[in-house]
C-alpha cells in the first residue's frame, strides 16, 4: 500500500528526516513513536504534501503511485487521509458544506457517479454517530469554538466520510482527556478493515492501548532506529526512549 | 429660482477656494483625482455657471423615445426579482417616468424628479436641500451643489412603512457629460420606514474606460424613530470614475443601515458620512469591494456621534486581485457630551497577489470618557493552513480558494436585510470570485 525509501526531507536547508524506510501494508496499523522534535509530523506533512518541506531524497509510491508527484488534493483523492495535530478554524465555511465539493470532486475523479444528496446527507448522520459527534458541530464553521476533544473528532469524523485507504493520525491523543481519547480511538477501531491502513504517530503509548497496532517503530533524529510489534510500546513506556535511542 | 441661485453661487465659490484635491489633500491623498481631469476637456472653472439650473434642460438630456427602448431592454440585465418590481429610473442623473414604475406605494410616498421636486415641493427642498452635505468640507460636495441638474427626490411622510423595497437604477450611458453631477434627497420624516437598493450600471455601446466622471451626492435624512435602510450596489460599471457622497443625519431613536458594494468601476471613491445629532441611535454601515485589473476602490466613511447613548457598527472587507489598489478610511469621532456609546468598526483585506495593495486608517478620535469603542483591521493573503487543509480533504486548489473567498465575503452579504437582495449579490460576488479564481 504505502512504501517509503530512504525518504529525505528538511526545511529551510536544514535535514530534518534523514533516510525513512517503512512498507505498509493493506490492512495493517503502524504506531509511530519518539521524542519531541525526532520528525514525527515533519513525516506525516511530507506524505500529506505540505509544501513548506522539501525532499531532498528518496520516493514513496502509494498504491504503486509516486505520491510526491501528487499535490495535495491529489493525495487525498488517492485515498490518503491526515488527521491534523492542529486541526485549523475556518470561518464560514461549514464541515458539511466542504465535504459536500470534497466528496464531489473526488467521486468526480475516480469516475463516479454525483453522490446523491439524500444518501449524502445519511452518510452524515451514521458517521456523526460512530464518533458520537453533534449533529450541530459539522454544520457549524470548521472548528471554530470546537473544544479540543471536538475537534479531533471532526477530524475523525471526516475521515470516516471520505473513507481513505491510508490514514495518518496525527498525535490524535495530545490534548484529550480520556474519555474524549476512547471516543476518537472507538471511532478509529469502528473503521479497521483489511483495506484500511493506519499510521498512528504519538508522543505516549497511551492510545496504543485503544487502537492497538500490528507494528510499533521508533523515530529518532529523523531515523526509524527500532522496530517491533506491539510489545515494544510497552518497553518504551517503561524504560522511556533513552535507552532505546542511545 | 430663488434660494438656488445664491446657493450656487456659494457652493462654486467654495470650490474654486478648495480646488480639486492633489496629492497634499490628506482625504485624498491615496485616491487623487487630478488624474481623472488630467488631459480632458473638463475645466469646472470653464464651465458657465449660469447655464445651469434645475431643469432637465440643463447640462444633461432626456434620452430620445427610440433609446429608451433600447435602455429598458438593456436594463432587464439589473432586474432583481423581490426588489425591482417597484423601481425608479435616472439616466445620467435624470428622472425617467417612463421606466419607473412604483405599484406598490402606501399613501404618503412622494417619489419624483429633483428638479420637479422643485416646483412641486419648493418648501420641502428650501428646507432640506444642502442642509447637510457641507459645500465647504469636500471640494466634491461643492462641485455638485454648483452643478447638479437632477436626480431623485424621495419623502416618506410620518409614520409611513413602505412595505416593499424600493430600486433605484442609477444608469450612466455614453451620453453623459464628462464630469456628470446628480443629486439625491431622501427624507423620511417621523416613525418612516423604507427599504433603498441604488444600483449603479453603465450602459453603453463601447467601453469608455476613463471618459466620464460621476459626481454624485445624497442627502439622507431620518428623523426621529425612522428606519432607512439604503444598499449602494455598484455593479457593472466598467470604465466609470465614481465619486459618491451620502450625507446622513440621524435624529433622535432612527436607524441607519447601509451597505456600500463595489464589484465593478475603474476609479471608484464612496464617501459616507454619517452625523449621529441625536440620542438613541442605531448605525449599522457595511461594506465589501472586490477589486481586479487596475481598478481602484476608496471608502471613506465617517460616523460622528454628538450625543450620548448611540451605537455603530462598521464591517468592511476587501478582495484584491492582480495590480487593483483599495483604501480604506473609517472615522468615528465621539464628541464630549456623547457618553455611552458603543462603536465597533472591523476592516479586512484579502490580496490575491503581491501586486495588489491597500491603505488602510481608522481613525478613532474619542473626547467622551464613558464609552465602548473598538477598531481592528487585518490585510493579508489567503490562509495557507486553511488552503492546506482543505486541499488535504480533496478539495481543488480552485474550490478552496472560492470557498474561503466567499466565506470571507459572506460576513458582510449575510447583514442585508432584504432575501432578495441578499441572494442577487451572493450570485454576483461567486461570479466575479470565479472569475478571479480561474485565472
Ligand atoms: N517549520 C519548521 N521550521 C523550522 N524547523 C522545523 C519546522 N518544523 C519542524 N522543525 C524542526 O524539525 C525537527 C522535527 O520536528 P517535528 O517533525 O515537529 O518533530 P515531532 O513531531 O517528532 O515533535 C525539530 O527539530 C523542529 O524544530
């Protein structure tokens, strides 16, 4: 599904990702951990194309695809989804209204035909449910005055809308209590297929006990240093990253 | 004709102590006119005076029977539906009965020409005409009571509520003089209420980009407990040199709302100025321009509140594209004795490309201490995160653009009051927006 090869990326001239090699496979759910400033979102912006970083060396091919040919757009048609550390407030403009051109223009791409707005607007009302958001939030601005719990949902919640078959989540947990953290990972669980992958990038082990992973990788100064199954989670959590990344 | 005469005899005098304002003019130091009489034929001081009068023989014609039917054909273009059906005409500043047509006035509406208004309602006019628009504040306010030759006149008698919207179609043709001078006067007496839509259009055969300059000024005036709301749309103008003056005063208890839109003209320059004389106000002054070419766009507003207990609320929002240039100016003076008032005023710009730029002042000037004043204006490019962010959910590059677009100009849209007039110019604003997206 997803294979990153010796992936170079940096800012302003400065490396910050520094050779990543991962394969990803159909079905699979990866946990992404390290440190603070190791590249965790630095990687996630470069799969979703944010163009402030530059790649320097490297490829991905997604779905057999080169994705950093792709733009943004393109990305997400493709079927790749990053769920935001920082989910943005856009005034004026509601969730349901932008899905509404999303979902549109990315059926428009892959040759489908114009959703119909009644199922539309079902598919609203079944997936608000799966992340237990009010009905009020997606038809309100993007985020605006949405709590922090309540925005990683909406976040959750258009990515059960427009069905990727790859999705990025972002340090969903920072800043969620844990009753916000089972909702958004319930959500997550609800939406595992075998042709659903997941990368999970967090900061704690904690939501790994939610969504639980096939593999567990260790980033370190722009380098995957470790990789494991669920158990090295654990280990991290108990003997913390230094001694794993000496 | 009586009290004119020495009036415009002082109102030429004071344009010829002020002169068209240069570059040193502080209020038009970003918008200067001299180039728009630079090279033409138009030398105010050679225009003779005494050729002048209130009369529709005076500087402007009637148009002929044979292009009357060709305008009211071409007007269907401007129709909007739930506004229209009641509608005054003027052509280059004259009254044109045979396209106006107002079914739906209540007893105690007087609408018809200034210059009949002269004649017909001589007293009214001797006691409000230039009452309130200063011929010694604005070169421009003194040009046009030397000069104007028609324009609307408009009562609503005490206690009236006109029910329906009124429209004017403010309709500037090829035959315009160069500098065209029109004149307004909207009177809504005690406990009067009335829905405005002025819509500025050029018609023409070919385009006359910088020919004409229309100075044009309205006196509103609403006495106590009166309702006016008054929707300059300027749309469809293209090649025109606009200078548009409303002059308000407020008495006691009215309500003022207004909205200024700018989507089309060449060098476009809107004064509102707008004196609170009495307590228990409500001014609500709205404005969007969206600007493309080498257009150029001025606000200029002014609320001067003299009394206590009042208050204003001011949104303007600009969209700037390729190498237009905009301005705004917002004043609010709050004078000693008005205690408690409430002033908001909020500016913001978007600039589509790095060619485009904007003057932006408010200027508060507060010599009340018990008040609420507040101002804050932004100007910026579109919100790369937000761009991002979309775009990262499947959006085009292009949909993004026209929804944070529309979105940024829908806080202003969304203040008109009439349905109708609200979806008329979403329609026009997407439309212009996609044409600037698109290219
Ligand atoms: N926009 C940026 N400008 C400059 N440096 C950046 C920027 N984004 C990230 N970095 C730097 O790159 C490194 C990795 O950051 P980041 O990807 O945010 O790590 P993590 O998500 O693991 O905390 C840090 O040293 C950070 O300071």
């Amino acid at each position: 599904m997803l294979s990153i090869k010796n992936l170079k990326a940096g800012i302003d001239g400065k490396e910050i990702l520094k050779g990543i090699n991962l394969e990803i496979g159909a079905g699979e759910v990866h946990a992404i951990m390290g440190p603070n400033g190791s590249g965790k979102s630095t990687l996630s912006s470069v799969l979703a194309g944010r163009t402030d970083y530059e790649v320097t060396g490297g490829e991905v091919l997604f779905n057999g695809k080169n994705l950093l040919e792709l733009n943004p757009e393109e990305r997400a048609r493709e079927g790749l989804f990053l769920a935001f550390q920082y989910p943005v407030e856009i005034p004026g403009v509601s969730t349901i209204n932008f899905l509404k051109t999303a979902i549109a223009e990315i059926r428009e791409y892959k040759g489908l035909p114009a959703l119909e707005a009644k199922d539309f607007l079902k598919m609203v009302k079944e997936k608000q449910a799966l992340v237990e958001l009010k009905g009020s939030l997606a038809s309100r601005a993007v985020n605006e005055g949405f709590s922090g719990g309540e925005k990683k949902r909406n976040e959750i919640f258009q990515m059960a809308m427009l069905e990727p078959t790859l999705a990025i989540l972002d340090e969903t947990d920072s800043g969620l209590d844990i009753d916000a953290l089972r909702v958004v990972a319930n959500g997550v669980n609800k939406l595992r297929s075998s042709t659903r992958s997941f990368v999970v990038i967090t900061h704690y082990q904690r939501l790994l006990d939610y969504i639980v992973p096939d593999f567990v990788h260790v980033l370190f100064e722009g380098r995957i240093v470790k990789s494991g199954d669920k158990e090295l989670a654990m280990e991290l959590e108990k003997k913390g990253y230094g001694e794993l990344t000496r | 004709m009586g009290f004119l005469g020495p009036l415009r005899k002082r109102a030429m005098d004071a344009f010829l102590k002020q002169g068209l304002p240069g570059r040193k003019s502080e209020e038009y130091k970003y918008s200067n006119p001299e180039k728009l009489f630079r090279g033409a034929s138009i030398k105010p001081e050679s225009l003779g005076l005494e050729s002048v009068n209130f009369n529709v023989s005076g500087l402007e014609k009637k148009p002929s029977v044979l292009d009357l039917k060709k305008l009211d054909k071409a007007l269907q273009a401007f129709e909007i539906k739930g506004v229209s059906e009641n509608r005054v005409v003027l052509v280059n500043g004259v009254y044109i009965q045979e396209l106006s047509a107002l079914p739906d006035m209540p007893e105690g509406v007087l609408i018809c020409s200034l210059a009949g208004a002269l004649t017909d309602y001589r007293s009214l006019l001797e006691k409000h005409f230039s009452k309130y628009a200063d011929v010694e504040a604005d070169p421009f306010i003194a040009l046009n009571t030397a000069y104007a030759g028609d324009g609307l006149f408009m009562r609503v008698a005490e206690g009236v509520t006109v029910g329906k919207t009124i429209h004017i179609l403010n309709v500037i043709t090829d035959e315009a003089s160069a500098l065209l001078n029109k004149r307004n006067l909207i009177l809504l007496e005690r406990s009067a209420e009335v829905d405005v839509v002025e819509s500025t259009v050029v018609v023409s055969e070919e385009v006359n980009v910088g020919r004409n300059v229309v100075n044009e000024l309205s006196e509103l005036i609403l006495d106590e407990q009166s309702r006016l709301r008054f929707y300059r749309m300027q749309q469809d103008c293209e090649g025109l040199n606009l200078i548009s003056t409303v002059q308000v005063l407020q008495k006691a208890s009215s309500h003022f709302d207004t909205h200024t839109i700018t989507l089309s003209g060449d060098w476009m320059r809107n004064n509102l100025n707008i004196v609170v004389d009495a307590e228990r106000c409500e001014t609500h002054l709205n404005g969007l321009y969206i600007t493309r070419g080498i257009q150029h766009v001025d606000n200029h507003t002014l609320v001067d509140q003299r009394k206590p207990n009042c208050e204003s609320n001011q949104l303007y929002k600009g969209i700037l594209a390729d190498k237009s240039t905009g301005v705004f100016n917002g004043k609010i003076f709050v004078r000693r004795d008005a205690q408690k008032i409430n002033a908001y005023q909020s500016s913001k710009t978007i600039l589509l490309s790095d060619d485009a730029t904007v003057n932006t002042k408010p200027q508060l000037e507060i010599y009340a201490n018990d008040v609420k004043c507040s101002h804050g204006s932004s100007t910026g490019h579109l919100d790369e995160e937000a761009m991002f962010y979309l775009r990262s959910r499947g959006l085009s590059e292009e949909s993004a653009k026209r929804m944070l677009l529309y979105a940024f100009a829908s806080d202003v849209v969304d203040t008109i009051r009439i349905e109708p007039l609200r979806a008329y110019a979403n329609d026009l604003i997407s439309k212009q927006l996609d044409f600037d997206i698109k290219k």
